[in-house]
C-alpha cells in the first residue's frame, strides 16, 4: 500500500471509527453471537485475490462488530472500565504509523525518552516520591509476573545465576488474599514457586481486605519451618469488591523477613489522580514494585500498564542482556527498557499515553473519575435502601457488589435466581453486568466507568434490574 | 474527545502519517539525537493545560521524529527488517478504535475468532499441517518463555501444582546454540532453570548451525549424570548469521529424551511463505512450538508473533485460570486465549493481519521476499568478488555477514577498522548496519528486507561500504 493508498483508506476508516463511537448505544453491549458464528462469516482459506478497502469495511460491519461485546457502551458495568479514549487512539496510531523499532535507546531513542517522560509525570500525578521510575508493560498480568520473577532473585541470591530454583533446599513462599486477581496464582506458578508455596492468607470478614495478623502468623509458621517468605502481593481494589489490603502493616511486616511487596492496583490505581482518594493508598512508599494499568478505568487504550520500581538496577539484573548485536556508544548513558521486562521489542506505548494527557487534559480526567465515584455511591445508596437488596461489600470505589435476596430464597434456589436476573439482562443486549462468587454464593458486580456512562444510565440500569429480579424471582418462586 | 473532534484530529494525522512516510528517505536512518536530547524536548511536568492537535504535531516533527531511528527507511540494514506495512497500520487503527477488550470469548467473540483464522490462513500459507494451531504472542521473546514454561511442566509432570521447581532432585537442562537470540537465555533463566543447566552446544565451524552429534552427547552427559534433558530450541535463521540449525536431526535427538523442541524461526520464518525456501524447514513438523514474527520481515506492523503449538490442552494445562467473575455460559465450546500465553487481556491484534493480507496480498507479499533474496544475493556476490572482503557465512537468506580485511591488520586492528568504517557510515545517517561478534571478531551483518528497498539502494550500500572502508584503512594503516 502506498501513502497516497493509506491517506485515501485512513480517512475513510477514521471517519468508519468516528460513526461506530457516534452510534454504539444504538448496539448491544453484550456481542448477540453464538460461538463460531464470526469465524463462519470469514472464509477458510487465506485470500486469493487483493480486497478493497469498501470490502473490509463491509465485512467489519456485517460479521466483526456484531462480534464484539460494546465495552465502551455507556451500558457496561461489566469486568472494569475497559476505556479506550479517542484521544489516545490518535496516539496508538502515530505510534503504529511511525513504525518505530523499540528494541535499544539507540533503535528509537525517542521511544525510550518519551517513555522515560511520561511515566515521570504519571509517577507526579499518582502522587509518588522521586524514588519511583516507571515503564509501560503490557498488562498487569505481566507485571505481577515480572514482579514475582524480582522477588524470586531477591530472595534466592540470584538463583538463575546459578540452578536456579531447582535444588533449592529452603522453598520461597508468596502471600496473598483469596481475592486476588486470577493472575496473581498465575505469576507465581510461572515463577516456578509452585502452588504449594503460596499462601492464601485469610481476610476481614466484612471488608474483605487481607488481615495483617494473619499475614504475620503465616510467615511466622513458614519461617519457622525452614521455609522464606519471598514475596507478598496486595490487592489495592481487588477485583471482586475493590478491597484495599492495608499497605502499610502488610509492609511492615513484610520488611521484617525481607519479603518483597508487590502492589497490584491494576484497575483502582487511576484513583491516585485524585488526591481526595490518596489515603487509600498510604503506606505504599513501601512498597517495593507497583503496577496500574491506564488503560482501564483512566482509559489510555489497551495495552498500557504502569509499572513502578523502587530499584531499577535489581530489576534490570533480573531481566538484563547484553548481546554484540544491540551494544552501542550510548550504553550506559541511557536507559534499556528491554532490560525492564520481559520482551525485547516494544511498541511506542508512550505516544498513546501522551496524547491522552495532552489531548483530554489531567483535569477532565480527574473529572470524570469523580463522576463515575459519585454515580457508584449513589447506586449503592438505591440498592442498600431497597427491600429484599443488599450491597455485600463496601463501596470505597466505583464497583457495587449487589444481590437481591427475596425472603424464602437462599444456598443453590438464591445463586439460580442472581444467575437468572443477570442473565436476563445480559443476554438481553441491553446492559452488561458480571457475575462473580463471595463467600461461596454468585453476586453481581456493578462496575461504574465508561468514559460515556452519565447518570441517567446507571438509573435505567437500576430500573432494569428491578423489573429483571421481580421477574426472575416471579419465575423462580415456590409454587 | 468527541468523534467529530476526533475525525478531525483523524484526518489531520492520516495525512502527517503518509507525508511522513513519502519523505522518509530524505530522514537520516540513525537518530542523530545525544542521550537526553528527546527528553529535554518535553515538559518536566505533567501538561497543565489542554494542547491542539496542531501543537502535538509540531512536538512529533520538531523533537520526536529525530529521535526515531528510521528502521522503515530504504537504507536501513540494521538488526532485522521490522517492516510496519501501511494497511497494517490501518488494520491496528480499526483495533485500537473499536477498543475492545480481550479477555474472554465473551468479552469479544470477534477477537478470538478473527485470530483463529488468521492463525489457521497463516498455518496454511506456511505450509504446516493441520495438526498446529496458533496464537497470536507480542514477541518472540515472551514466546520462548511461554515454551519453555510449557517444556518446564512437561518435564515435571506439572512441579506448578506442587513445589514448583523448588526441590526437584533432577535438575531439568536446556540446550541451545552459542548463536541464539540473547532472548533465549532470558526465557530460560526467567522460567528457572538457572545458567548451569544451560548448554550452550557447538556449532558447525562454516555454517554456524547447531551440530546434532555434540547436542546428542551434551544431552548423554546430563542423563547419565542424573538430570532430566527437557528442552532444545532451535534457532532458524540465527540473529548472527541466519544459521539454520537441522531441525529433523535434532527432533530425533530430543525425542530419545522426551525433550521439548522450540523452533525459534523470529525473523526467517516468513521464508515459510515461500514454496522454494520452505525445504529450509524441513523436519519442522516434528517440533512442539514454533515462533516467527510476522512483523519483522513479512511487515505486519509490531507487535505481532505466531506461536503454534501441536498440544494445545498441555498450553491452556500451564496456563489456565478459570476465576468466577471470567465464567460464561460459552465455556468450554469456545477458544480461550488468555490460557494460551501469559496475558489477560489482549489486544485486537488479528486485525492488523488480516488488512496486511488482504490489502497487500499474498502475492506480492511473496514477491517482495523474493526480491530481498535475489539483492541479498547479488550483494553478497559483489563482497565476495571484490579483493581485500569476505563474506563470513553462508548467505541462505537475506542477511550478509562480511568484513574487510586489508593486508596487514589482524586481531584488535581489524576489530578497529571494521568499527571505524561501520561508525563512518551509521553516525553519518546516510545508511545503518549492525555491528556483531562471531567468532571472538566484530563483523558487519547487512540485513536486507525494508519494504522500500530496491537494488538501488543495494548498490548505493555496497559503494558507500567500499568507500568508508577504504578512508578507515588510510586513517589506521600502520605509519
């Protein structure tokens, strides 16, 4: 394709882009398709003659985006703000445009140095110390998987410069909540700790945030037993209730075994922005890695997640090469990001980022986010004064964890009728809502925060989850 | 930003986006930046005002393009080809736009979908049977790791689900080529096996390619010593010299052993889209896992690296969660892809190769390989005919490893001269080449393959190399 090719087709699908976000409350938020019935709308065999822009186009209006589930709809309250800002889109696509080569400085300075710019202005924002430096992962998965890889040489003495965890006579352990995210056992099984040296550490009944006391006792067993405490991860708005494990005893305590403490703020670090919400944050200086990901809730397009070190140089032991083919005159000079994590080549991540910022500004953000708070609280105030409703969790965020009890419902009849009004709404295309288990029983979690959900969406939402529950549970009564 | 504000920003970067592109020739091809000169260009601060789009632009022309490395410049020979072909770049517009989210089926059937028959339309193209299916990984690095993640559990019988790597008896080795991708000991160390049980295997003296009978008694020694052989990976088109190691030889070897066999094809596998360079792959069949990155060479732009499996349950064994708020009712009839890597959420990446394909199309494509093929050829022959030059080592695809080697200088001396004239033509922006050991010297690898590279630029390349080496050899020659 040539430029004048690209100049002609970009401004068609610019315009494709700008009418799919003009219309998308027109769409189901919940994709209305049965599996496999995308990948029947595609040939089977590669292509055998060169398509048109118009034919693609068609194809992306007729089989892919009824095949997408609307996560920027104003009626998805589903998983977590999954936001992907126009303005930031621009800069995804300068950065796809350029064509730039993230493998050394000396491959695209530029993208190291704006990258170095930016998670400078991101740690500002978020209220951190100059202690911190920062670069863009992928997701928070691979953050808590590069953190975990940190806290094994840490505590192992650099291990992979020897056996490596094979032969290890004394296992390293990892602490965690039961309400950690699903990619935290994953980081630590890929790790090589193995799932018997992680520790599900118990957590306050009513907050559901990790309960130190417990933390130290479990250490304490495992010390005692020849065993080391490595690592332990906090969930800083878990993704069940958005429970805040409490940092600074976790630190504390942690620091007394040496034990590296990973923050895992994946969607609630956007509310560091807001500096009426830092306390929830305290303690987290001590810390010793954190990962947050702006392309959720802060809405920087996927993939964007900050991670923040308070030692660069373990980090880049841990994760360094120094092959004849990437050395030049610049070498330390300048910052590696291939030496902060795990892949060698990087996209320009910061362009999207930068654009985000400059384009909708610190201020419209911080706004929004305050918006979406307030919505949450006010739908968690509707649910807790309503008969036969209860909001399970406390709601420090913008996620509200509801059920509808009707009296006479309970154990396996009460999971059936969640499970009835939530999927009457969800397969009805009309809102998205998760499904998700507390304490052995399925609840609905309301995520509050797409960047077009105003109020008027959340009261059609709670509207609409009366009339379901009052219909489920007219199906679902004794007879 | 609203759509209308967006599709005017659109436009306004489409344009700057192919005006950048025409012009690129007229760019140096190294940045010609110090350490710290793009990030003097920005603000210490977070933005404190909202910027135009006019603003941002100027920002991209006036510090931020001369700090990129013109790796899609005609005359960039450096490290690999990473092609960012235009209708890719549109193929990624539509993704980031769309701004969907994948982390389930669910959460966008069309994502995982589209991937599959991307995946399945590249299978076949590369000639692979149907017995592999593919995924889309960011690099071939973390593909690697996700390889030998998957050869750590088969070794084990799954230690994850107990200690981990943590107190096996046996320690599990690897083994490799000296001419690897420094991302292989990275994967290596980074899923535990530690540096000593890395062997690092000889190589054939003239084709720098693994040597079967020194991998055959490296994996002897170990066994017989009590530990377990539990991976090969084999480079396929080595970074140095496009070395092939002999698939099927060493496929027999670690099937004595029961050992994983990664082919690590990153650059050199769109040869596979070649009929007449496919028999460069033969035996691959028999390998595990198979990675290439179809934004190097072939030009989808970053990221975007195939892993193909032949076991795809024993991946989903090592990588699989299944957390309650993930749960959907199309578990089970539908491809999960977050339990095929490391990664939750994903990126619509599909799309950027399917517009590749069907706008570029396969054809030329194919044409355009043949073309670096038949420049790599002619340049390597001018080398090798030319008094005082060599090339180092065969030349099977389109890398040329060649020095200059005047009468008299040997050793260090060389080691200079070959720096000086390579810095000579590098610092000048004129043309890039890297720089590369082998065997103990620094050498310089021309890699041919930039989208818009003709045999123009080829013979320009050879008279600027001749020059420069002949003014380095005046400025070193012994007084």
């Amino acid at each position: 394709m040539t430029p004048d090719e690209f100049r002609e087709a970009g401004h068609l699908l610019i315009d494709w882009i700008a009418d799919f976000r003009t219309s998308i409350e027109e769409r189901p938020v919940l994709a209305q398709v049965v599996p496999g019935e995308v990948r029947a709308g595609f040939p089977s065999g590669p292509p055998e003659r060169l398509a048109t822009v118009d034919e693609l186009i068609a194809q992306l209006d007729t089989v892919v985006l009824p095949g997408v589930t609307q996560v920027q709809h104003p009626m998805h309250f589903g998983w977590f703000p999954a936001n992907a800002s126009l303005a930031s889109v621009l800069g995804d696509l300068v950065s796809t445009g350029i064509g730039s080569l993230g493998i050394t400085w000396q491959s695209s300075p530029a993208l190291t140095e704006v990258e170095e710019v930016v998670c400078e202005w991101m740690r500002e924002l978020c209220g951190l110390s100059p202690a911190w430096r920062g670069v863009i992962q992928d997701t928070a998965s691979t953050a808590c998987l590069v953190a975990m890889l940190c806290a094994r040489e840490r505590a192992s003495d650099f291990s992979q410069n020897r056996g490596g965890l094979q032969g290890e006579e004394h296992p390293l352990v990892v602490y965690a909540s039961p309400q950690c995210h699903s990619s935290v056992p994953k980081a630590v099984l890929l790790a090589g700790f193995g799932i018997d040296n992680l520790r599900h550490v118990d957590v306050d009944p009513v907050t559901y945030a990790l309960d130190p006391s417990a933390l130290r006792a479990a250490m304490a067993a495992d010390a005692a037993a020849g065993r080391r405490p490595a690592a332990v991860i906090l969930g800083i708005g878990t993704t069940g209730t958005t429970a805040f494990d409490p940092i600074a005893a976790c630190v504390e305590i942690a620091q007394e075994y040496g034990a590296w403490v990973h923050v895992d703020a994946a969607m609630a670090g956007a509310a560091m922005l807001l500096p009426e919400m830092r306390h929830l944050f305290d303690g987290i200086e001590g810390a010793d890695s954190i990962s947050w990901n702006p392309h959720k809730w802060m809405g920087t397009a996927l993939d964007c997640s900050m991670y923040l070190t308070r030692d660069p140089e373990h980090l880049i032991r841990v994760m360094s090469t120094n092959p004849s083919y990437l050395r030049s005159a610049a070498d330390g000079q300048v910052t590696q990001y291939k030496d902060w994590g795990i892949q060698l080549g990087r996209r320009f991540r910061a362009l999207k980022l930068w654009f985000h910022l400059e384009l909708d500004g610190v201020d419209a953000i911080r706004a929004r986010l305050r918006r979406d708070l307030d919505n949450a609280r006010w739908f968690a105030d509707q649910v807790a004064s309503e008969p036969g409703w209860r909001v399970l969790a406390p709601v420090p965020l913008q996620t509200v964890c509801i059920r509808h009890e009707p009296p006479g419902l309970d154990g396996d009849a009460l999971d059936g009728h969640t499970l009835a009004w939530l999927d009457r709404i969800n397969s009805s295309g009309a809102a998205f809502m998760s499904g998700s288990m507390l304490d052995g029983r399925w609840m609905v979690r309301v995520s509050v925060g797409v960047e077009s959900t105003e109020r008027r969406h959340v009261e059609a939402l709670w509207r609409m989850i009366r009339d379901a529950a009052s219909v489920a549970a007219g199906e679902t009564a004794p007879a």
